[in-house]
C-alpha cells in the first residue's frame, strides 16, 4: 500500500485514513505499520486533522467515530512515548 506523506485536500487524507485502517482490520498490514503510517500523516498534515484539539468535520464526516477512535487512541500512544 502505498501512502503519500502530504495531502492537498481533507477529503484525500481523509481516504488514506480509511484506507489504512481498513487494510490493518483486513490482516493486510501489521500494528507496527499502521502507527507509523498514521502517525506520519499527522506529523505532516496537522492542519488538516485536528482544530481547536479536535478532529475536522471533513475527517469526521468521511472517516465515523470508529476509525477516528483509532486514530484518537495511536496518536495518544506516540505522544506518551515521547
């Protein structure tokens, strides 16, 4: 699977997310890769996640509160460990 490290619009990020964790619920990419892919993608595009400490409407909207909830939860993970 490839992944680009910058996304122009939230809707293409938004896609890659769900591509992502998708592929991880589908047994086609490990844990170790689904972190540093995520991960990654909020290193480089922190304006297009997150407002005021929350997710966007866009990610919201095209992601659903489990994906997020993925997201929300390795995000926390990596910040610990820093």
């Amino acid at each position: 699977m490839e992944i680009k490290l910058f996304y122009k619009t939230q809707r293409e990020l938004a896609d890659a997310i769900n591509k992502l964790i998708d592929s991880y619920w589908n047994n086609e990419i490990s844990e170790p890769d689904l972190v540093a892919h995520l991960t990654s993608l909020y290193a480089n595009n922190k304006s297009k996640i997150r407002k005021s400490d929350d997710f966007t409407s866009i990610l919201k909207q095209q992601c659903g509160k489990r994906r997020l909830e993925v997201y929300e939860r390795i995000l926390l993970m990596t910040e610990n460990e820093k």
